[in-house]
C-alpha cells in the first residue's frame, strides 16, 4: 500500500459550482464567487478588506508594490521559507536580509530582527511556519520601534491564530495561498488581506492592472483608466467557484486534519521524550490549524535515512525549506554570518503525509515505521557507546 504526501480533499460541491460559473459564461474574475469568497472572509472572518488573487506569490507580490519598495530597499526575512517569499521582494529591486529561524521552531527569531534592522531596511516579512504564529507582541514592537511596515506569510494559516487573533490580519498585510497542498485548496490561488485601509484603494488598483475599474463597476467613475502600477492579479471564477465549496466545508476540512494530526502526536510523543526527535512546539499563544506534521532528528544523516526508510516501506515523506541564504541564486552575494538552525531545519527536518482523509490505519502504518527505524537507532546507539568503553579485562 502506498501513503501519498498529500491528497487534495474534494467536497463535492466543487463541480456544481464550478458547473454554475461555466453555466453562466462569466469565467473571468471579480463575478459572483469571488464576491462570495470575498464575503467569506469580511462578514464571517471579520478580515478588514481582502482580495482574492492567482497565488499567494501574487499576493506578496502586490504587497511589495503596495509598499513601494525600491531597489536597494532591505528587507528582513526568514533563510527558512518558500522562495516566493522573498522572489516576490526581490523583483522589485529589494535585497532580502536573511534571519536565522527559532531553535523551538522554525518562525523567525524576533532577536535576529533586532540583529538586521538599521536605517535601510524598509519592511519585514515574517512567515508563520506550519500555520503555527510567530510571536507577534515582539515582532510588532520592534516594528512599531523602528516604523516599519509587517508583511504576514501566511500562506499556511488559514484558520490558526495568535492570541485570539486571525493569522494575516496583524501586520500591514497578510498573505494567504490556495494552492493544491494548502488545508483550502483552489488548485492555485491566494489572498491579499489589507488591515491597514489607508492601502485600500491603492490594493484595488493594483489589483486590476493598475486602473479604477473596481470604481468603475461601483459607479463611482463614469469611465475608467489607467491611474498607478498594477498587474493582473485577480483570480479566475472557476477558481473561486471551487475555493468557494471548500470554504463552506472548511471545519469539516478542519477536523479531520486535526484528528489526523492529533494521532501522529499521540504515536510518536515518546520518542521525543526519548530526545529522539523533537516534534512541534506550540506556544501558548498560539493554535494549530494542522496544516503540517513535522519532526525534526537529531542530524541530517538520520533524517535522509528515515526518509529512505519510509520510502522502502511505500510512505512518501518529505523534507522542506533548502534555507534561501545557501541557495545557488542567492549565496554568491550573501554577506551575513551563518544561520545556525535555518540549515539545522534544512538537513534535520521531515514532514509526514497529511490531508483530510487520510485514514488512522494509514497513520499507524507510519508511525509504526517511523518506531521500527528508531528502534534501530536505538540499538546502533547503544553499540556506539558501548564500543567507546574500556573493555574489561
Ligand atoms: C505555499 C507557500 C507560498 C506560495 O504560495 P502560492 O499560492 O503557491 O504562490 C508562499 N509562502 C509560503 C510560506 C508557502 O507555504
């Protein structure tokens, strides 16, 4: 039997849906479900404004040039993360200014921010690993410090929170991603949430390649133009169509996530009491949306033969983040000292197979492998050390 890394979950109300916006001819974006989905998150989410978008990367994307950020702009940024987190930066001219992640997680350590700030920095961009939030108090005081605007990635979020308060919706903007291997999937897809409303307007043109048709359309301007930078940005209805089914089936989505990562937790707790491997940590301020089951082990050695081990037994697990300050685009410029637990993460980190339905017999399968490896180790352990002592006699 083989365990895939991840599997979409299909509602079933997708194709109806998907079915009305082909019925209705009316395929490009901003119609009806992307008004749906926008409501979604502004009546029953409370987000201030949002628009939806083709990707996150998008999202970021527009972030930036919301920002205005020009060449030579620093920004700070995690090495451990998605590389649109910092593409999206750096097409606008930005050098990304690389920060070293937690020992307890892999989120950013708001001392390295402390570290990187100084008068050329112009915005930071924080991601919220495995949906699991950042420590937010810290980060905006040092933003609010220094007056510098908080881009959230929260593009592994939706549904988690910080204290009470929705991921996304803490700094300037906030990035959400629909793509295929999120919890809420539109097969690619993002979300722009805008909290601070000064940007509104200046998001909604840039939105629609850089004109006033959102104005246009409310009949707030009887012709439209061409009125600041902008893209195309909007995602398709047929897209919404379908992000729109999953929303309405999002705390179903949501259980069975939380069951299944509930169970992984349960199996493999002893293990890190053994200080075999260390399994998430969940600060208090925060929740977990269940988006990724990760362990970490002790050496990447161990990890890439844990990953092999799993293989051979038909389990496709997965490592993550190549940390961007080592990556062959970046490295040849990057001046910084080294980060220590961004390339700890890099060798040492495994996520295991996660979805909505993903069966508890499946997850047993795993975990038992996972045992029979370390049980293994154990023994080879226990062979190192006794060899290192003296023999008797
Ligand atoms: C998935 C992801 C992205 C990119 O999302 P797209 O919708 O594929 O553009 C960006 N950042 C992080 C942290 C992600 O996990």
């Amino acid at each position: 039997m083989k365990i895939p890394f991840n599997r979409p979950y299909i509602t079933g109300l997708e194709k109806t849906y998907v079915n009305e916006v082909l019925e209705s001819r009316k395929l490009s974006g901003n119609r009806d479900f992307t008004g749906k989905c926008h409501a979604h998150f502004e009546k029953q989410a409370g987000f201030k404004k949002v628009l939806l978008t083709s990707s996150c990367t998008d999202a970021l994307e527009m972030s930036a040039l919301l920002l205005d950020i020009q060449p030579g702009d620093e920004v700070i940024m995690p090495s451990y993360t998605f590389v649109s987190t910092a593409n999206s930066f750096a097409l606008r001219g930005a050098v990304p200014v690389f920060a070293d992640s937690s020992t307890l997680n892999p989120n950013i350590d708001p001392s390295e921010i402390e570290r990187l700030v100084n008068p050329k920095t112009k915005a930071i961009l924080i991601v919220h690993y495995a949906g699991i939030a950042c420590d937010m108090d810290r980060i905006m005081k040092i933003a609010d410090d220094n007056n510098l605007p908080v881009v959230e990635d929260a593009a592994q979020s939706i549904g988690s929170f910080y204290k009470g308060r929705p991921l996304g919706t803490i700094g300037t903007f906030g990035t959400f991603s629909f793509h295929e291997t999120k919890n809420v999937t539109s097969g690619e897809g993002g979300l722009l949430i805008i909290n601070d409303p000064a940007y509104n307007q200046k998001a909604e043109y840039a939105w629609e390649k850089g004109t006033n048709r959102l104005e246009f359309h409310r009949k707030e301007t009887d012709k439209y133009n061409w009125v600041s930078l902008g893209s195309s940005y909007l995602m398709s209805e047929l897209n919404a169509a379908l992000l729109y089914a999953q929303l309405e089936q999002f705390e179903q989505i949501q259980t069975l996530r939380k069951e299944a990562w509930n169970l992984y937790y349960q199996d493999l707790k002893h293990l890190q009491e053994e200080s075999l491997i260390q399994l998430p940590n969940i600060p208090d301020y925060a929740t977990n949306n269940a988006h990724i089951f990760y362990l970490v082990c002790r050496t990447g050695n161990e990890r890439d033969r844990l990953l092999k081990h799993l293989q051979n037994n038909g389990i496709l697990a997965v490592f993550h983040y190549l940390a961007l300050h080592e990556s062959p685009y970046f490295k040849p410029n990057y001046k910084g000292t080294d980060l220590k637990n961004a390339i700890m993460y890099t060798s040492n980190l495994v996520r295991l197979p996660l979805f909505a339905g993903l069966t508890k017999n499946e997850i047993e399968q795993v975990t038992k492998s996972i045992r029979e490896f370390f049980h293994n180790e154990r023994i080879y352990d226990q062979e190192k050390t006794d060899s290192k002592k003296p023999s008797a006699g």
